[in-house]
C-alpha cells in the first residue's frame, strides 16, 4: 500500500462521538477505496468502535474529550483521544444488573498497538488499527 497521510485534528470540548465517527469515516474514505470491500468494512467498523468507546468513556467518566486526531499514515490507522482526567482506564469487574463495562477490553482487542499516556492536566489515550 502506498503511503497516505490524512489528519483531522479538533480541539475543543464540545466534540461528541458523532463528531469524533464522522471525522474517522472522512478520513478512511481517502484509503478504503484500495482496500478489498471485505477488508475496508472490518476496518471502518473496528475504527468507529473503538472511537465511538474512547470518546463515550471520555465523555462520562473524564470530564468530555479536550483533543481528537484521527491520523492515517501508511498501514496504521491512529486515533488519538484526549481528556482532562489522570485516570487510566482499566477493566471493570463484571456487575450483575449493570449495563456496561466491556469497552475498554473491547478496544484491546482490536487495536493492534494501545498507549495511555498520563500528562500535566490530563491523559491521552492513542489507539492504533492495522490496515493489513
């Protein structure tokens, strides 16, 4: 695959996992196009995921998503999700009668690479996806 770089960066507090999936889907449409369908569905599907997990738990648990890149570069796809909480994420034990609590295992599996970094003010969590 050749190289292809595609950035969507926003930093606000407003961003909503709707506004994080469509900045993904705008980027995986510069690259699908060469991918067999099969491939660039299970990558659009595992990419708005594992998005769609990150952002929500921002949301919730993390005082709302303070910076969001999306960053296609040759056969990786980064998704970076930043917040104002110092808490890493960590695996919730199972509950009886609560929904929930499966997301960040989920994003394990998935993601071929996971780094949680700790900074000054909050952390960032940078999820990668295979292309091959």
């Amino acid at each position: 695959m050749s190289v292809v770089e595609a950035v969507r960066s926003v930093e606000t507090e407003d961003i909503s996992c709707a506004d994080a999936r469509s900045a993904v889907r705008e980027v995986l449409t510069e690259v699908c196009g060469g991918l067999p369908m099969a491939e660039a569905q299970r990558l659009r599907d595992d990419a708005l995921l594992v998005v769609s997990e990150l952002t929500a738990n921002a949301l919730l648990h993390a005082g709302g998503v303070t910076r969001f890149v999306v960053r296609l570069q040759g056969d990786e796809l980064e998704l970076r999700v930043s917040d104002a909480s110092s808490d890493v994420p960590r695996r919730q034990p199972p509950a009886r009668g609560r929904p929930g609590g499966h997301g960040w295992m989920v994003i394990q599996r998935l993601c071929s690479r996971l780094d949680v970094a700790v900074e000054p003010g909050g952390k960032t969590i940078t999820a990668v996806l295979s292309l091959v």
